[in-house]
C-alpha cells in the first residue's frame, strides 16, 4: 500500500492538464513564401503532418510526467506494507502489545548499560513514539507471564509502569508471554493493525518453547492427529506483525557456580565433607578461581580451566565442622552478570541421629544397649506402645517398634505419616500378639503369616545380603567389623505373605539349602520401613548379642536418615513439598525469607504441606520456640538461565513462524524500522530524481525536434533538367 505524508499536494496534480492544454491551443505559425508551383508544398505537407503530430503527443507526455512526479514528489509518497487496508492516504491506528523479558540474565552489563535498562528505555521510546489513538499493552516474561498494563491509550501512565519494573530471579518463557499477548490483541475487535514487540537479550533459552511446540506439531502432523491448543494458529501468525530487539552482548561472556553436591547426605560430628561444584561456563574456555566459604570463613580456593560453552567440576574437602547449621557458599569472579556468581547452600551437621525405641523394657533392653552404649546418651528415647499416642515422631531420626503391636489406629497412622515424610521405622517382630495384628499397617514390606520354631540342627545361619534388582528403590549393604562372619543361632522366625509394591528381601538367613528370608525393606513415599524374621531379644536368635547387631541397626539409621535428608540448596519455584526441603516442619513453625517476609506455607490435602513461592534468593530463617532463628532453607535461581547461548535469527523465523518477524541488534535500528514500517518508506528523493531525469529527457527530445525540424523549401532542390525535387 502506497499512502502519503502530506496528502493536500496531490491537488497539484491538476497541473498535469497545463501541458495539454499548452499543445491543443497552440497555433501553428505559417511562413509564406511565393513560389510558382504550390503543388509541391501541399505534397510535402500532407507526408509531414502524421510525424509532426506524433512527435508533439510524446512532448506532451514527457511534460505531463514531469508534472505529475514534481506533484507526487510534494506529496511524500510512501511505501509501506499493512494488514489494514482502511486507510490509503495516512497511517491507521494500531495496537500493539509490549513484552519485557524479566529473566536475570536481562542484567547483563554492557559498556553503556544493563540490558535491561536498554530494553526498558527502548520500550518507552516506543510508546512515546504512538499516535494518539493507539492502543498499547505491557507484559512481563517471566516462568509465568504477568501483566502490567492492560490495553489502553494513556501512554504516560505505560512509560512510568515501564520504567518502574525490574527482573525477577528467574527464567522465562518468552513463548507463554506471546500467546498472552496474542490473546489480548484478538479481544480488541476493530480493524487496527496489530504488533508485538518482544524486547529480549537474545539468549535463546526463552525461545526454546516455540521451538518444543514446532516439534509437537510435527509430530502431530506425522500422527494425522490435531496440534495442541496451545500453539498459535497460522492465521494469528499471518495476522499479527513480530518485533525482536535482541539487545545482548553477540558473544556473551560468563561463569556461574551450577550446582553442589555434599557427600556423605548425612554428615555428623567429626566427619569430612566433600563438596563438589559444577562451574557452568558460556564463552570460550578460560581459568578461573572458585572459592568456597563455610559461615563467612574462606575454606578454599581453586583453579578452575573451563572448557567453552561446558561445565567443569571442582572438589573441596571441608572438616572439623561442629553440630550445627552452617550457611556455605561458592563463588566465582565477578563478571558482566554478577547475579550469578554466588551460590548458597546449608552444611547440616548432626551430633547424633535420635531413635525412638517403642516395646516393652524386656523387648527392648538389647536394642538401648545397642544404640546408646553410653548412659548418658539421651538420644535414644524408650516409651511403651499404649504413650505413642502423645509422642512428636518428627523429633527422631528412626523409629524401632519392638513387639509394640497391636497398636492403636491412631498409632498406626502416626507412623505411616512419619514414614511417609521422611522417616525410617524398623519392625521387630514379638510374642504380644499374632499376625492379625499387623493387619492394620499397610506400609509393610509383607504382611506376617506365623511364628515358626527353627529345628536345632537348622539353627546356625549364615547372613547373605541380596543383590538388588534392576529398578529396586530400597538397597542394603551391612558395614561390618573386620574379620566378622555374619552368622547366628535362629529359635523362631516370622514367615511372610507375598511382598508389596516397592517391598524386597535384602537379607536372607541360609542353612544349606534351605534360605529364608531375614529382612526386607519397602520405599514409601519419601521414607523407609524395614521387617525383622525375629524379635530383638535372646528368645527369638543369638542376633541381639552378635557383633553385627550394632552395625545392622546404625546402618539402617543412617540409610533412612540418607533417604530422608533434605537438598543442600532448592531453586526458586511454587508448590514445593515442605517434607522435602525443611527438616522436622510443625504447623506452628514461622518461616522468613531473605528480606523478612514470612513464606507462605498451605496444607494441601492430608497434611502434605506446601510451599506456596518461592521468589527470593537467600538464606531462610525458622523462629523455633522463641530462640534464636535457624537456617532451614538456602534458595538459588535455577542456573539454567545463566546459560547465554544467543539465538540466530534464522532459529527464531523457523521457530516463531511469524511471516512478518522483524529483528534488531541495536535499539535506534529497531526504532527505525518501526518507523519504516509504520510510516513506510518515502519515495520523495526516488520522485524527485525521476523528475529530473524527465526533464532532462524533455529537454534532449524538444531540442532534437527544433534541430531536425525543415521547412519545405529547405526540402526541395532543382535538378540539371530544372525540374524541382523534393529530398
């Protein structure tokens, strides 16, 4: 469409009637000259005419030209290509939508500025650049799209929403922002030309969901069956034009600690920790120092030659850490993103692993002895099987039920929420009761049948631990003294039913050919319950007075405390289980986050207890009975986004699948061809030299016809007979 800037000029091109009107009233002036015999001037006259008047229509032509593109020139012609046809003499109104990616990589800094704040003066820049009946909206891009602004045309009121935004430590999902966009462009029903600006760095990470969906659609497309409804449609593509300012460094330069694992899962006093950190790095390789830093003291530094684009590990061995919580953090140099250079992370170092013994004192008196040898020792905790009731299970790191059954309903249902959440409970089986009375613990690796005698010449066992099978959750292997022989004298054993889901034998007692099973172990939810073949006193086997007994026992605290302990560090996000990140919740427990707000935590159904947000970046306190506040939670952004691979603007027209997709690098270029495409480009210095060439043209071909225009007697001549002749 070829519309005008200043439309008033095309009256001019009334002009273009001067040159007709010059040729038809003009007279042609006759000469008269006496010559005897006019019949040779007729004769030329007649075959001169038709040339004469050819030659004048193509003058008149040329000037009428001239006229027209000087009047066209005036005029401003532009071109300009527009989904609205409403208009053909000026630039129709339009809505457009405004997408800010709000991802951390945004503070990139640049020798002029922070990405972000490019992005954000260009954002305004373009406001500011509307007519005043055009209609804009805002959005943020983050891992989930926030509105701004909604559509409007206070264009002031945009610009200052705009400047006062700032990024969020997270991702973003550039593909979720534009379907917003898009949804909030079709609500406004007139005919406007509708463009959304997607102002970005360029990192093609935010893009990876249009390219995800493209392959959905192939693959849709290969299946004869429908795309998902989430994707855009071709006619919203076709329809709506795209802007990028992908307004990131080309190269992208930077290093981030990715992750850290601590080893073991379960540090107690005394013990050395291993912390190994991942060091993503986008660039060409290049050394860096790592450091590590345990409560604000340095505990190491290393050097680290990063391959390109990759990630490198480092090691660092930490002891000599006392009971306790100790905040930790890794960091690398500081570089054009400093959001990610620090990584935090909670050290917890327990003292003991407290057990709660639930039987009988006769039942259980071997047990104490194993596991708190000291009288002093007040981890281990004894109560009888009718005080469960009143006892906070979450206090414990393992639960050993020895002939405690039959139990209450409220007892059992204690205990499979404790296990559910985390915890390890050990089943010793009793004379209390029969197999009917494990009947109502469904958590069980296998539901008991009968208590069987062990003929004395069967009664030496040897232990054998099982191997595990492909996809087994629930694995065992029994750290023993050296030089032990894992064998005992067995009276009665428990016989089992079949085993239920995620339940396995992982050890066995063997006499010859005959093997039975001696214990085994079952996964459920985020806890372990493990199941004896017999008790934990004399009356049953020799076990309770072996010298494996304690290192069974210990070794089964520790794997479920493994099993059980919550992550080093979580990343930022929503519904996040509350048993998985902090140890030993209670509802009455306050949470605070990096700047003082209390974290939001909701009961899901069944007290499975959620965090709601995660949006701050730091370290989270927990108010515990009025003392002094503790680490619970060290919170990072996921480094995913740290990872500043750009995408190609070949990638982007593929993975988009807008036909009309504009891209700049630079913001006055993106500006500058918004304008070309709202305004279109002006043809006036193309007018302008096509009116010169006209006239140049009309100049040559007026003086060639004066210069090859003859009259009749310059055309005739006599000849040696005296005859007149016409050349």
């Amino acid at each position: 469409m070829v519309p005008f800037v200043n439309p008033i000029f095309l009256w001019a091109l009334a002009a273009a009637a001067i040159p007709l009107m010059l040729h038809m009233f003009q007279r042609r002036r006759t000469v008269v000259t006496p010559f005897p015999t006019l019949r040779f001037l007729k004769a030329a006259q007649r075959r001169s005419s038709s040339r004469v008047r050819f030659e004048n229509f193509l003058l008149w032509l040329l000037r009428t030209l001239l006229v027209v593109t000087i009047a066209l020139a005036f005029a401003v012609p532009v071109l300009r290509s527009s989904t609205n046809d409403s208009s053909l003499l000026t630039r129709s109104n339009r809505d457009i939508a405004i997408i800010l990616d709000a991802s951390y990589s945004m503070n990139y800094e640049l020798e002029r500025a922070k990405v972000w704040d490019i992005c954000k003066e260009t954002a305004v820049r373009i406001v500011n650049g509307l007519l005043h009946g055009d209609r804009v909206c805002v959005f943020l891009a983050s891992e989930t799209p926030e509105t701004v602004i909604e559509m409007t045309t206070e264009h002031a009121t945009v610009a200052q929403a705009i400047r006062s935004r700032e990024t969020m430590p997270k991702s973003s999902r550039l593909d979720e922002a534009i379907k917003l966009a898009v949804n909030a462009l079709e609500q406004q029903k007139d005919p406007r030309e509708k463009e959304i600006y997607v102002l970005t760095d360029g990192q093609a990470l935010p893009w990876h969901g249009f390219r995800d969906a493209m392959g959905q659609e192939q693959d849709a497309s290969a299946a004869g069956a429908a795309a998902t409804k989430n994707n855009l449609t071709p006619e919203q593509r076709n329809k709506i034009s795209l802007f990028i300012l992908a307004a990131g460094a080309q190269y992208p330069d930077n290093a981030c600690p990715f992750s850290v694992k601590v080893t073991p899962n379960l540090l107690l006093a005394g013990q050395t920790a291993r912390v190994n950190v991942s060091v993503a790095r986008s660039g060409p390789a290049k050394q860096l120092t790592v450091g590590l830093e345990v409560d604000g003291q340095n505990r190491g530094r290393r050097d680290l030659m990063t391959e390109a684009d990759t990630a490198s590990s480092v090691e660092f061995i930490v002891g000599g850490l006392e009971p306790g919580v100790h905040i930790a953090k890794v960091t690398t140099p500081q570089d054009a993103l400093p959001e990610d250079d620090t990584f935090l992370f909670l050290l917890r170092v327990r003292q003991q692993l407290p057990a709660l013994v639930v039987g009988p004192h006769e039942s259980t008196r071997f047990l104490k002895a194993a596991l708190a040898p000291g009288a002093a020792d007040d981890s281990i905790r004894q109560v009888e099987p009718e005080e469960l009731d009143g006892v906070d299970l979450r206090d414990f790191q393992a639960v050993f039920l020895c002939d405690a059954f039959p139990l209450s309903g409220q007892a059992v249902i204690k205990i499979e929420e404790y296990v559910k959440t985390g915890g390890v409970a050990i089943v010793f089986p009793g004379d209390r009761a029969d197999a009917s009375a494990y009947s109502g613990m469904s958590i069980l690796p296998a539901q008991p049948q009968e208590i069987e005698n062990v003929p004395i010449d069967f009664s030496t066992r040897q232990l054998r631990r099982v191997p595990p099978q492909q996809e087994q959750v629930v694995v065992f292997s029994m750290n023993l003294p050296a030089g032990t022989i894992p064998t005992l004298a067995l009276k009665r054993v428990q016989s089992f039913g079949a085993l239920t889901e995620g339940a396995a034998v992982l050890i066995t007692a063997v006499a010859g050919a005959n093997e039975t099973p001696f214990m085994l172990g079952r996964a459920f939810g985020r806890g372990r319950i493990f199941q004896f073949a017999v008790g934990a006193d004399r009356e049953w086997s020799s076990l309770p007075i072996t010298a494996f007994f304690l290192p069974i026992v210990h070794q089964l605290i520790r794997l479920g405390a493994g099993a059980a302990i919550q992550p080093p560090s979580v990343y930022l996000g929503s519904n996040i289980l509350v048993n998985e990140s902090i140890p030993n919740y209670r509802e009455d427990d306050i949470i605070t986050g990096p700047s003082g707000a209390i974290l939001p935590i909701k009961d899901s159904g069944n007290r499975t207890f959620v965090i709601e947000e995660l949006t701050e970046p730091g370290i989270y306190l927990r108010a515990k009975g009025g003392g002094e506040p503790e680490p619970v939670l060290a919170v990072n952004a996921d480094r995913t986004e740290s990872y500043l691979a750009p995408a190609t603007v070949p990638q982007l027209h593929e993975w988009t699948g807008f036909r009309r997709l504009i891209t700049a690098q630079d913001p006055d270029e993106l500006l500058r061809q918004i304008e070309e495409y709202r305004n279109g480009r002006q043809l006036t210095e193309l007018f302008f030299w096509l009116a010169l060439i006209l006239s140049l043209i009309e100049w040559w071909y007026a003086n060639r016809i004066l210069r090859q225009k003859t009259g009749a007697i310059e055309k005739m001549s006599v000849d040696l007979a005296g005859k007149v002749v016409i050349s």
